[in-house]
C-alpha cells in the first residue's frame, strides 16, 4: 500500500541524509520526498511517499522515530488528509501544437508560463490522478523535454491531528 | 549566494542518500529539496536549493556529477529558469476568523481546501517571494498548525537547455 508520511526534521547538516538512510539501508525505495522549511526556523517538514505493507511502514516508522533528528512523525494515509503535488511540463510541439497545449490546460487549470517557438512550459498543482492524466496528456501532444514534480505535499484533514510517534510538542497537522 | 540545482537521478535505492550524504559531509545544509519520478521510469529529477559561493557551489556539482547515480545536473540560476513552489497551510482561528481567512486567500489567488470549525486548510502555488508573503501575512491571522511546503520546483526558461555537467544525452530542461 502507498503511504504518504509527515516527518519534523530538526533543520541540521547530515538530518535528511541520517532519514533516507534509514529507508536504504532497509531496501525501501522512496517514491517521492519533499523538504522544506517551517514556521519555526529549528525545524523543517518532509512529506515522503512509500510502498510497502501497512506492517512494515509502521515498524520503519517506529525506527524513524527513534533517530535523534526526528521530532515527530505522522501517516497521513491513516486518516482523512489532503495531498497536493506541483508539476512543471516543458513539452517540444510540432508545428500547429500550441492549440492542443491551450486546450489541455484550459481542461486542467493549467497555467501557461512559456510559449517559447516550438517550445511550451506548463505548471499545474492537483491532485495525485490529475497530475498523472495530465501528464499522461501532455506527453500525446508534443514530446516531454522535462517533468519536475515536488512530490506529494500532505496534511491532516480538519482540526490538528496528534501525531503518530512524537517526542516533541509539536504537531504536524 | 542562493542556487537551484536540477539533479537526474538514478531511481535506485540508496541514490538518494548517496547525494545527500555528499552535502552533508562537507557540511552543507540543503534549504529545500523534493524528488519526483519523471516520465523515464529509470531517473527521478531532484530540485535542491542550497546557499553558497558561486565558486563552492560549481566546486559541489562537480563532485555531484561524479556519483554514479547522478546522471545529470544542471544549476537553474546561472540562466533563465522557472522556479514555482506549492505551500499548504493549516490555521486555528479566533471566532470571527474566517473573513480574514477568505481576503487574505482572495489576495493572493489561494484556495481553501477545508473551513472546520476554528481551523482552516489553505493552498498556493506561487513565485517565492509570495509564498513567503503569504505564509507571513496567514500567520498575522491566526495561528498557523501546519505548514507544508514543496520547496522549489525549478525548469529553464525557452528552449531545452543544455546540462551544466552530463554523461548522458538526456537533459534536465
């Protein structure tokens, strides 16, 4: 099953690297992680998406929990919670393309940012299937020269969720 | 100076990690950082950003590009490029919030995903600078629970450009 997890990380040199270690060391494969800052400046947020058996998703988390960078760790997927991820499309369109690129982007809500000669930069945010049609889309009219996804972006549903391993205050919501 | 890398990475267990690594052993913090499958089911691209002179940084790409699973880089800044970003938000409210809640969102052309009671979820795609503004201006309103940002996502401006550093014919854009 896909798991979609919130990490606070303490914002130190080698924290990310100590984190994804822990997944290849185990053999796990992450499909897509983001890292950013927070609020609060001793701290950033990871959102990390990964397959595995809800069993061992929870002992790797279990161990994620244990790394001293780590102040607190929430499963999204086992609530309700929203996901949104941005991609970036640079399609290379024939000539005549462009009308196909207005169209798709009109059907998506897609924003154009560059209509270069033979050359069309696309972004849209949604969610996960949308991005996926999208690209899927795009890719039948003119050939994909570059795909940059963030990778999904997660929080709890509604009021703030507790997390699911914490030894910290701090929610991840 | 501030720099926005675009990586293709080999989608393998442990890539991750080994790039990482190679920041933190010389003791360089990543700012933000997300990872996302691109159409090519062998490589992930990676946008990182990272603080340092511009000497140090060229000096870190190098080394970057030895690694085996990196199979191209290119440094977004040194050129035109696109760089967009997507925050979600979570707020507790004051009663009454609310309102502030719709203008502040209005403003900046943000959607609300959720209005429970006395918390809200708010989504932005946007520029830089505005998802900082908005992250400052929602924190004036009430008190932000969550805030969950991709980092950049970055492509070049205009026609495919060509990777900084490359072994391989495929191109970041």
């Amino acid at each position: 099953m896909r798991h979609a997890i919130s990490v606070l990380l303490q914002n130190e040199v080698g924290a990310l690297t100590r984190m994804t270690g822990l997944f290849s060391t185990r053999g796990y494969n992450i499909d897509s992680l983001n890292v950013a800052p927070t609020n609060d400046p001793s701290v950033s947020r990871v959102t990390l998406v990964i397959s595995g058996s809800d069993w061992a998703i929870a002992q790797l988390n279990a161990q994620l929990a244990k790394l001293v960078d780590v102040v607190n760790i929430h499963d999204m997927t086992l609530g309700p919670h929203f996901e949104r991820e941005l991609v970036i499309l640079k399609l290379k369109l024939a000539t005549g393309g462009f009308a196909g690129v207005l169209s798709l982007a009109k059907r998506f809500g897609a924003e154009i940012l560059d209509d270069a000669q033979n050359s069309c930069t696309i972004q849209l945010t949604g969610k996960l299937g949308e991005i996926d049609a999208f690209i899927e889309e795009a890719s039948q009219i003119g050939t994909l020269s570059a795909v940059a996804r963030s990778g999904s972006v997660a929080v709890s549903r509604g009021e703030v969720a507790l997390s699911t391993y914490s030894r910290d205050h701090r929610l991840t919501g």
